[in-house]
C-alpha cells in the first residue's frame, strides 16, 4: 500500500460490499493494529465503555450471515431502501440502484466475509436509557469509524451496516453478548479486489453550509 496523508484516507475511505476479497484470510494482528488506532477516538467523559467483537468463527459467521439475509430482504422490500431513492433523479438513481445492488449482494455474503467488527457498548442497563441518544452512541461511533479508517490505510475493506441490529437479541445470543452491551454496528473487514478508491460524488457543499442558523 502507498502511504496516504490523512485527506487522502478521509476522502476515500468507502463503504466496500462486492469488491470484498472473500478468498483471503485477514491476520488478526492487523485488525488488532486497527482497533488500536480505534481506541484512541474520544469518549463521553472518556468512560471507554466500548468493546470490540472480532468474529472470524465459520459457524458464528454463518449464523450472523443468516440473521443479516433476512434483515436485508425486509429492508430491500421498504420504501427506504437504496436503490428506490431519488428515482426521478437521473443523476442520482444510478448511483443508487448500484448501492442497492451491493446491499443486497452483502446480504448473500456476509458470511463469507474473513471478519465481522462488532463496536459494543456497554451501559449498565438491559434497555437503553431514554434522551440523548447522541451522546450516548457518540462515545462509540467516532471509535469505530477510525477503525474503518485505519483499514483503508491498511489495504482492508470495510462497510458499515446496522441492518442485522433488527435481531440484535439473536446475535447477542450467538456471540455471547451481556445483557447490558449493545451493539452499535457490523463491520464487514477484508482486503479489497481492485486498484484502490476515489472520493465520491458528494452534495455541493453550498446546498448543505448553513453559517449562523439555519
């Protein structure tokens, strides 16, 4: 891998689905090295309530990738799916329908995939507590973006997805997860097929500034 400056990693840091290598075993060791980096994002009141879950078992794979096949059919069937969105946008849909594709393609897959991350964060409770929502999951998702941002430096693809948290009780119970952690995502982690990554099409950022109020 050639080195990267940071705005290079922070533009093309994507959300990797069919071009995941599924024939190669990841190390360990690099992944730990990734989460490494991850344990360095900032924490509310730097509780580091995280925990990280790194599922490379076949059979807990493939029971998570059972659980995510079905919540990939029910989200595919809504009308917040990828691919139905900005249809009229002719622009945008193809971007979309290509998304969609690969949503579901993952949805095949994932247990295929040499790696699942799972962030966890444990609160103490059984149920989430109620109000600032934000605060509580911003002590998780910084960390477990610069994992997936030290992967790409690191060669590895990843994706971040939510979908399987549908059966979140199903997949505690599969890997062993206390009642009083939940789970903030699924990472998908492998080495990516392919050349490298380019920033993508974005929003202007002249539709979306909003200086002094709205």
């Amino acid at each position: 891998m050639p080195e990267l400056t940071a705005d290079q990693v922070l533009t093309t840091t994507r959300s990797v689905r069919k071009r995941l290598d599924l024939s190669r075993d990841v190390p360990l060791s690099l992944v730990r090295e990734c989460l490494e980096v991850a344990l360095q994002a900032p924490s509310g009141s730097n509780r580091q309530a995280w925990h990280w879950i790194v599922v490379t078992d076949r059979d807990r794979r493939a029971a998570l990738g059972d659980l995510y096949r079905r919540a990939v059919r029910a989200y595919l069937e809504s009308e917040g799916a990828a691919g139905k969105l900005f249809g009229d946008d002719d622009s945008r849909a193809p971007v979309q329908q290509r998304v969609g594709d690969s949503v579901a393609y993952l949805g095949d897959h994932l247990a295929d995939v040499p790696v699942h991350v799972i962030p966890c964060l444990r609160t103490g409770r059984e149920k989430l507590p109620e109000g600032n929502q934000a605060g509580l999951w911003g002590s998780l998702l910084p960390a477990a973006w610069s994992f997936m941002l030290a992967a790409r430096s690191r060669g590895l693809g990843t994706a971040w997805t939510t979908l399987h948290l549908a059966y979140e009780r199903e997949a505690a119970d599969i890997l062993g997860i206390p009642a009083d952690v939940h789970q903030g995502a699924l990472i998908p982690t492998a080495f990516y097929t392919g050349d490298t990554f380019r920033p993508a099409a974005r929003q202007p950022l002249s539709e979306v500034l909003h200086i002094d109020g709205w």
